[in-house]
C-alpha cells in the first residue's frame, strides 16, 4: 500500500518512505543501507523488478530490497539486500543466520504457502507434499548490520519474515505493473 501511495504522489517508493520516516533517525537508517547496498538509485536491468519494504517488530527494525525476474511465467527472486538494527548484534554471525532463514521461511509462504482442501481434508500433511523454496531457487541473500546500541535490543528470530512478501511483490509490480492481493503470489 505504501507503494502505491509513493505512486499515487508521483515519488519514488525509497524516497517516499524515507520522508514519512523522518522523526524516526533509526527506520531512515536501516531503509537508506538496504537501498544502498541495493543500489536502489542505479537502473534495475532489463527483465528485474526491485522493490522494498521496511517493518519493525519484536523491537528490530529491518528493510528488506527484493529483486525478481519472470521464468517461464513464475516469479524467481534473484536477490534480497537485508539491513537489520537488532539493537546489538552480540553475533553477528547469529543475527546473519537468522534473517537469511527469515527470508527463506517468508519467500516460501509468498510463493507457495498454500493449504488446499479436498473433500473436507487438508492436503498437505507435512514437508513432503508443502512446497518450500529449495537451495536451487534461494536468492544471493546479503544482511547488513546496524548497531545503535543495547539500550534498542530486540529480537532476531522472526523480524526478517514480514518484508519479504512485500518487498517481492513491490518487485513484481515494479517489473510487470500488476498489483499483488493476495499470497501465496500467482501471475
């Protein structure tokens, strides 16, 4: 929805954002190191859509930037740039770790996360027959850390979860201008 508002006033989705956050020094933070790392300012390439998105939960801050492509009528995502304020990072490696299954974990239910129903049953029972992103379709995921300092701890578990889907279906809006409402995401 931010988006289109960002589209709706004529602004770019970072640049829009950035301004709504402006009493808010550690969410501009975090939203302008993904968007850099990114290179949100650069030309995203023929065939690639971007988009970003930004959520604060169990007290970390995290913008995420999703870059997707169409194979064969499905949406592949290429690349995800991470920025996290976790408050502090006691290991960095832990805090890297966590957010790139987050990812995972969050890419899987955008794109697949379905429960179907036939006859009254579900038809999922378990991993073997519930679709999850795969090693050979996992994007290059890239995490940066911010470190605003233990007076702003939060939790790593879960906050890499909530931007993916939209940052992936801000990309896809991006690369074909059709709007995503409702997951897991079909084209």
């Amino acid at each position: 929805f931010i988006d289109e508002c960002a589209e709706a006033a004529g602004k770019d989705p970072y640049a829009f954002r950035h301004h709504l956050l402006s009493h808010s020094p550690r969410h501009q933070k975090v939203l302008a190191l993904a968007a850099e790392k990114a290179g949100w300012e650069t030309p995203t390439p023929d065939g690639l859509g971007r988009g970003i998105a930004l959520v604060e939960s169990f007290g970390s801050i995290v913008a995420e930037v999703a870059e997707v492509e169409l194979q064969d009528g499905q949406v592949h995502v290429r690349r995800v740039t991470c920025a996290v304020d976790c408050g502090f990072a006691l290991n960095p490696d832990t805090v890297k770790a966590q957010i790139e299954s987050a990812v995972i974990y969050g890419l899987t239910a955008a794109l697949y996360g379905e429960i179907t129903i036939k006859a009254g049953r579900v038809q999922q029972s378990n991993f073997p027959d519930y679709e999850m992103i795969k090693l050979a379709q996992a994007p290059n995921i890239e995490v940066h850390i911010i470190e605003s300092g233990i007076e702003h701890l939060g939790g790593i578990g879960e906050p890499g979860t909530p931007p993916i889907a939209p940052a992936v279906a801000n990309a896809v809006y991006a690369l074909t201008g059709k709007r995503v409402r409702e997951l897991p995401i079909r084209l």
